[in-house]
C-alpha cells in the first residue's frame, strides 16, 4: 500500500464531497439540529447559573459551567439519531455507488491496490466529518460569545473531549455505512441494511433484549410486599422479600448494562453525559455509593471524568473498528465482473 496513492484517494474523495449538493444538505441537517441544541442548551444554561446563584440549588453546590450547553446537542445528535443520519447518508454510497456506476471499475484499472482505494475512501469521508463538526462547533462557539458566555480551561478541555466523543460517534455510523456499502450491490441495499443494522442494534436489542433475557433466565419480577400486606411476616421475611426483589434488579440492570454495550448510541450517551450532565452524573455516583464520592465536592476536571469512563470510549472505538475490517475483507473480495 503506497501512502501517496491513498492520500489522493482521499483528496478526491473529500473535494467530490465539498462540492456535492448532498454534502451541502447534510451539513444543513447537522447544522440545523446543533443550532436548536445550543438554543435550548443556552437557555438552560442561564436557568441553571440563575437557580445556583439564588442559592435553591440543594443537591451540589458545584457553580453550571458552559458544557451545559453540549447536552442538547450531544441528544439531537444521538439519542434522536441526527449524527447517525448524517453518517450514514455519507457513507452509505461510497462502494455500492461507484458500483453501480462502474466508475470503480475503471478506478481500479489503473495503477491502484484495492487497499489503497478503501482506505482512502474511508480516509476522505473522515476528513469529511471532522470539516463538517468543526463548522458547526464553530458555530457553537459564535453563539456562546455572542450571549456572553466564555468557558474557562476546565470547560473549554471537556469540550475539546465532547468533539472527540462526537466524532467517533460518526465515525462509528459512517463505518456501519461503508460496510453495508462494501456488502451490498446497490446503494438503495445498502441504505436499508445500514438503517436496519442500526435500529436493531442501538434501538431494538437493548430494549427488548434485557427483558426478554431477564424473563427467561430470572423469571417475573418479585412482588413488592408492603407493611400492610405483610402484617402476618415476621421482619426477617420481609427483609428477605426485599432482598429478593432487590437481587432481582441488580441483576436485571446488570443485564441491561451488558446489552448497552452493543448499542452506539447508549455508549455515546453513557460518554457524554459525565461532561455535560455533571451533577446528574455525581448524583448517581452517590445513590449508588461509588468510589468517586470525592468528586462531589466540586467540578470534576477532565481527566477525573475520563478515568472513569475510558471503559466505554474503548467501547466506542470497537465499533468504527469491527464495521470497517469487515467492509475492507469484502472489498478486498469483491468480484466486479
């Protein structure tokens, strides 16, 4: 594999994307749902920084910073699946397209590995995402100063760590794309497997797969057995109810962590939420009595958010990582005749 050959690739790629109208439209989409997240997360911002100085702030007396601002976003962008979208509308053509068209055909009668075209196409669309991101964060940014919000170090660190976040997450979709892309012969197929994969996968499976596992390995739930219901119990059989019905949703929830794991989405979210929802994380962190109870005291920095969630960002890393081995072993096997 020649580094030049793939850089080429790239470039093409990615001035093919800058001048297309679906790269504009898409960069449109993007825009409009970080736009309508900065609002509202500047809104909440100002409440939060309003609730805090009135002094009726009772949980943590940890002053809102502007990362506030990115919880908004980061929640139009995956829960409501708009990053995914993007990614996806990206990617989903790259093979199959070019496929269609025979134009990878007569790329690869000339002197070009295989290699150096699927990795320079994966190359061109990454740099695509990172241009695109970093328009609209700077956007992001325009619109904070323009209300008169400066983020400090700390802020301006978990915000650097929450566009990193973010860019994997697209990373993570453009890859499921490429891959649907690499395995199917046209590109209306590879739509259809890459939004199929990706409802299962961050929608179906760790909803419906944690109750129908629960109810067949740990049966129904144990009753909830009150005071009055339970007049004729001892306290130890009470007790022992309630430890019941408690190992039960340890168990169920263990589960549930277990299944998250293969949606992008709930790890995008498991990630992002310690920088941008601080207090409801270290709420959290005190229900249930974790290690970090240190970090109620005051704003966590970065690197003490990161130590306790570099688990999932390995996590997220394996996504971009399976989609794209299994998109380059295809196409490396792919018969274009």
């Amino acid at each position: 594999m020649n580094a030049d050959r793939v850089l080429i690739v790239a470039k093409k790629e990615f001035i093919g994307n800058l001048v297309s109208r679906k790269f504009f439209l898409l960069l449109l989409l993007l825009s409009l749902a970080v736009g309508i997240g900065a609002f509202d997360g500047i809104n909440e911002y100002y409440n939060a920084l309003e609730l805090y100085k009135s002094g009726n702030d009772q949980i943590f007396q940890i002053p809102p910073t502007p990362v506030i601002i990115f919880g908004n976003i980061t929640e139009n962008l995956g829960y409501y699946g708009f990053g995914a979208i993007v990614a996806i509308a990206l990617g989903f053509n790259l093979i199959s397209g070019e496929r269609e068209s025979g134009s990878l055909k007569s790329l690869l009668s000339h002197p070009v590995y295989r290699d150096e075209v699927i990795n320079g196409k994966a190359l061109g669309g990454i740099i695509s995402l990172i241009f695109a991101e970093t328009i609209v964060f700077v956007i992001i940014f325009a619109l904070m100063l323009l209300g008169g919000i400066v983020p400090d170090i700390n802020s301006l660190g978990k915000i650097c760590v929450i566009w990193f976040l973010i860019l994997l997450f697209l990373i993570a979709n453009f890859s499921l794309a490429l891959m649907a892309s690499a395995v199917c012969k046209s590109s209306s197929g590879a739509l259809i497997i890459s939004l199929f994969i990706l409802f299962v996968v961050s929608y179906l499976l760790p909803v419906a797969g944690p109750e129908l596992l629960s109810h067949l390995v740990l049966g129904d739930e144990p009753k909830t057995v009150y005071l009055a219901d339970g007049s004729d119990m001892s306290a130890s059989e009470l007790q022992y109810y309630q430890d019941l019905r408690i190992e039960y949703l340890n168990q169920k929830m263990a589960m549930n962590d277990a299944f998250s794991v293969f949606s992008i989405q709930r790890v995008f979210s498991g990630l992002t939420e310690p920088f941008t929802r601080t207090t409801s994380y270290l709420y959290r962190l005190n229900m249930a009595g974790g290690d970090n109870l240190n970090l109620l005291a005051e704003e966590p920095s970065v690197y003490e958010i990161l130590g306790d969630v570099w688990l999932k960002i390995s996590a997220l890393v394996m996504f971009p990582v399976i989609f794209f081995g299994i998109a380059y072993v295809r196409f490396m096997r792919l018969d274009l005749r």
